[in-house]
C-alpha cells in the first residue's frame, strides 16, 4: 500500500486488498487454527503454519494499524494489557523503568504487582516536566513509559523532548497512545520507539471487542516482539481482530465526531456555575494547550471536571444522567460518565489520588458522538435536577 495515501485511505485499505481466491472485498474471518502444509517443512505460502503464529485476518489488522500509525510493523494481541506486558520482554531482571505518574491503572498494576516479582523496578514520575526525567535516570534504566494526555487529569508529556532524552542514554521509548488515537497524534514521528493501544477504545470504538496492538518501526523491537507474540501466545481471535479492523475503516470520522463533540462541552463545563475547574487540552487555559497543539492534530474526546460540592454533588449528578451512561471504560460510539474515585481509579490509595488531583468531585466524560444538543441538554439537566436533589 504507498504510504503517501492519507489517513482516511489507509484506514479503509492498508493490508486489505481483495481476497485473493474469491475476490472477496472485506477481510474474511479465518476462523481456522491450522493450515494444510505444501510438503513436508513447507507452511502454506511459506508462512501459513498454525494460528498463534500467523492469522491473515489478524494479519490484515496488524499492517493496518502499522500504516495508521506510520511504523513500519504492527502487532495484534488479545487485549491492551497483553500487548503491554508483551513489551516487558524488551526488558531482564535487574532493569530500572521510568513511568508517567498518571497511567492507566492496569497498567500501574502490571508493573508494581507482577514486573517487580521478575526483577523489574518501576519510578512513577511527573512527565509534564521533562527535564526532571535526567534526575530520575540510572544507569539500569532501560525503558520509559509515556502516557499523554494522562487519565483521567489529561496532563501532557513532550514527546519530543521525552524521545531525545531516551536516544541520548539508549533507552526504550513507549506511548500508550489509546486517548489520541495516530487521528489526533503518531508518536513515532517524534522519535518514540513504540505505540501501544487499548483497542478495546477507539481503534475498535464500538465498545464490543477488547483487543490490543503495537507499532514500531525498529526491525529489532518488531522481532523481538514477534517471537514473543508466539512464544507467550496472548493473541486475539480472528473475529476480534476482524471487529477492530472494521472499527479503524471508520477511526477519522468517528474522531472527528468525538472531537466536536467534546470541544462543545468542554466549552459550556468551563461556563458552568455547578463546575469548579475543567481538564481538556483544547481549552486555552488548559496550562499546556501550545504543546497540545504543537504535537496533537486535535484535541480527543475525553474531558474531565470538578463539580462544586464534592463526592454528594458529584454522586447526584451523575445518578441523573440520561444519555450519558454511568460506565468504565472509553472510547465508543456512546457517550459515558466515570467517577475515577470510585470507579476507574479506586484501587489508587485515597492518598495518593489526593497528591495527583483525583479528588471526590472529579468526573471523567468520554464524550460520544450522538446528537451534540442532546449532550448538552442531558448535562444541563442533571446539572439542575442535582442542584434541586442537593437543597432540597
Ligand atoms: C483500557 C486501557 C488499557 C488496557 O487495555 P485493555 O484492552 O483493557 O487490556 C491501557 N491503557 C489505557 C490508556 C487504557 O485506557
């Protein structure tokens, strides 16, 4: 596929030329675990042998989302976390790992409740400022994890800066760039070494797969995480990989969507009587909105607030909310309300959530892309009808 076709193109068409034998035009499940080989020692095509270790439908996801992403090499896996926790392969016991201090709590699970077990130690630091990165470094330190805009408090990491300080002491970049999505902003071209998604968000966006991938464009990293992808085996099945390509067909306009979407209503929260502050980085006063601009496309569709009136306030807001669903997770059709205390980010100490922003009024919105009104008007509402609830 040339490389120089945009965006929407490669979405619809990058690794998913015509079936070769009926001509088909989508991808077709291979809902197969095993080839008939050519001969003795011959996979079919060379390549076709088992299932874990090569699937066309997976196949076809896995060059897509490298093209969407600019990498040269993509990587399929059966959820976000096992496409993370194949990345610990780049690293041995022994080894230092700089982390965001915000990051997805599966994620700060994996590395302090099973990394450190193997021998892996993790520093959680403050990524929006960059320099303090040098201070943090030692010499064991092999891997820097990046999330940016963070969650729930959308704080950004300077991507550049963040890839120069790993090439100037040989250490591994990644991004977690599941919020962004490469709509918004293709971390490779900054110098990082690999993407990692949740698909299970936006790529699949439908909120009806939990799948996971990666992207990189260095030939070592790619085998490395090749022979591990089999080794270790958390591969997705060939429909969840077909329900995510299908999802990425439809990945710019749904972004776009989302996008309108969430700049509207972080505009009308930022106005609001009921909210004490609001977090989204396509607001100018968000404190880092020019780097947002400088290394993002646009600005997502996550955004999150303080309401006036702490954990009760926050409770019966959310309670009266019609269209916004009160659920986890992120990144569909369907617009959803979190509250990270209670929900996503419980399982962070109250204190810690105190020293990092995630206070009790906090509430996360993973703005959908319905009716742009009817959003509005399901916040108004509950807005006035917990006011009522409030003092009454
Ligand atoms: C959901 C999520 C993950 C974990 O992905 P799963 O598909 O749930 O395993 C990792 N990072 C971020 C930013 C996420 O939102």
């Amino acid at each position: 596929m040339n490389p120089r076709y945009g965006f929407e193109t490669l979405a619809i068409h990058a690794g998913q030329d015509p079936e070769a034998t009926t001509g088909a035009v989508t991808t077709p499940i291979f809902q197969t675990s095993t080839y008939a080989q050519e001969g003795l020692g011959k996979p079919f095509q060379g390549k076709y042998e088992y299932s874990r270790t090569e699937n066309p439908t997976r196949g076809a996801l896995e060059e897509c989302i490298a093209a969407l992403e600019g990498g040269s090499h993509g990587l399929a896996f059966s959820s976000g976390m096992a496409a993370t926790a194949n990345l610990m392969n780049l690293l041995k016991a022994g080894d230092h790992m700089l982390c965001g201090d915000d990051v997805y709590g599966g994620t700060y699970r994996l590395f302090v409740r099973v990394m450190e077990k193997f021998g892996i130690q993790t520093e959680f630091v403050d990524l929006s400022d960059a320099a303090a990165l040098e201070r943090h470094r030692r010499p064991n330190t092999r891997m820097l994890w990046i999330e940016t805009p963070t969650n729930p408090l959308l704080k950004l990491a300077d991507l550049e800066a963040c890839a120069g300080f790993a090439k100037r002491h040989n250490i591994i970049s990644v991004v977690d760039n599941t919020f962004m999505t490469p709509y918004f902003q293709r971390p490779l071209e900054y110098g990082i070494d690999v993407v990692v998604h949740s698909a299970t968000k936006y790529l699949g966006g439908h909120s009806d797969v939990v799948n996971g991938v990666l992207v990189t464009s260095s030939k070592e990293i790619y085998d490395n995480q090749k022979f591990h992808q089999n080794a270790v085996g958390a591969v997705p099945g060939p429909l969840d990989a077909w329900l995510v390509l299908r999802g990425l067909k439809t990945l710019a306009v749904r972004m776009q969507r989302h996008e309108e979407n969430a700049r509207a209503l972080a505009a009308m929260l930022a106005e609001h009587e009921a909210v004490e502050s609001v977090y989204y980085p396509g607001l100018p006063a968000h404190p880092q909105h020019a780097l947002a601009k400088k290394q993002m496309r646009g600005f997502g569709g996550m955004i999150s607030f303080v309401i006036r009136g702490g954990l009760e306030a926050a409770r019966a807001f959310m309670e009266r909310l019609r269209l916004f669903t009160l659920a986890e997770s992120l990144g569909g059709v369907e617009s959803l309300a979190d509250h990270p205390a209670i929900m996503t980010h419980a399982s962070i100490p109250a204190a810690r959530r105190a020293e990092l922003g995630i206070s009790d009024g906090l509430i996360r919105l993973s703005v959908g892309i319905e009716t742009q009104d009817d959003l509005a008007n399901d916040l108004e509402q509950a807005f006035e009808a917990a006011a009522k609830g409030l003092h009454a």
